[in-house]
C-alpha cells in the first residue's frame, strides 16, 4: 500500500472520529450525560491516537524499522 493511501486512510478515520464529539458538543444540555462516556473512553483517546500518528507516525515507523534491524543482525 502506498503511504499516501495510508495517509489518506488515517486522515479519514479522524475525520470520522471527530464527528461523534461534534454532535457530543451541540447536543441539548439534557442528553450529555448519555454521551459523556463513549465520548472520552472511546472516541477522544482514538481521536488522539490518530492525530498523533498524523503527527509523528513516520518516527514511529522508522524507530520500529532500527530495532528490527538490529534485532536481525544480532
């Protein structure tokens, strides 16, 4: 797979993910407390986690690629 598929890919996801606390965010007073918990258990650590990789996924990639290089030649 090509990396600007996967980046594509990635983007999307937190895209999507960013939806659920959109509607979190603007929904009536009475309703947030039955959203709270997917809200931050689930959607904003994912959220995080694909910003993050946005971020920094090629340091990521490229520090697993040195150990297992290494782990290969030793």
């Amino acid at each position: 797979m090509q990396e600007a598929t996967k980046r594509s890919i990635v983007r999307w996801i937190h895209l999507v993910l960013a939806i659920p606390i959109a509607g979190y965010i603007y929904s009536p007073f009475d309703k947030i407390p039955n959203y709270a918990p997917p809200i931050r258990f689930v959607f904003v650590p994912l959220l995080i986690l694909s910003g993050l990789w946005m971020w920094k996924g090629h340091a990521v990639r490229r520090l697993i690629s040195k150990r297992s290089a290494l782990k290969v030649t030793q």
